[in-house]
C-alpha cells in the first residue's frame, strides 16, 4: 500500500529497520554535500514501543522516541545529560518496501529508505 502526503500512515506501517539508499539535499546549492552512504550505511529503526534509532557506520548516533501525527514523524531525540531535541521529519512516501522522508529543518533532506 502507498501512502502520499495527502493521508495518514500508521504506525504498524514504520515499524522496523529503514536502510537509507540515498540523500538529497532540497536546496539545489547543495546538491553536492549528500553525503557518501555506501560506507556509512545509515539506518533508522523504528520499535512498537515508540523508541527509535538512528545508525551510521554500525553505531548509533542517535536515540529517543518518537509519535506519528498524520504524515509527520515527531522524534525527540535525547542528547548527552538528558537534554532533549524534537526533531520533526514529514514522510512524503511510504510503501511495504519504501520509505521517502524530509527533514522539516535547514538544511532539508529528502532521505529514501528501503525496509531490511
């Protein structure tokens, strides 16, 4: 099933482990800092309790927990001494098998998954 911006996702539909395949930047000046992923292979997991993950290069760079509001992912990260940062990312796609996201804060990021 494909899910546009236009309707909701759910969130049995995340659950799991989304390898990114690419990154691009929105802004067309940055074309060329999409970083190189193929060594990196970055991933962000998502669980039923509502804890996730963000992983590169086989360790995690980033943890906390995260809802679904329509067609947004609200995560909220938890840095080092307990501190808290919302990080909102809007799923422009979403698939059994695909996953199409955007960082909602400069510099904008559209990140495409594929489900492990």
């Amino acid at each position: 099933m494909l899910f546009s911006c236009t309707s909701g996702i759910k969130k049995a539909d995340l659950i799991g482990n989304w390898r990114y395949t690419k990154i691009a930047y929105v802004s067309p000046s940055m074309k060329d800092l999409a970083p190189d992923i193929t060594e990196q292979k970055p991933y962000f997991s998502f669980h039923q309790d509502g804890k996730a993950e963000i992983y590169s290069s086989g360790k995690v760079l980033s943890h906390g927990t995260y809802t679904i509001e329509n067609n947004i992912i609200r995560y909220e990260e938890v840095l080092d001494g307990g501190v808290k940062r919302k990080i909102p990312f809007l799923i422009k796609e979403l698939d059994g098998h695909y996953l199409i996201f955007q960082t909602m804060q400069a510099p904008e990021q559209i990140i495409t998954a594929e489900k492990e």
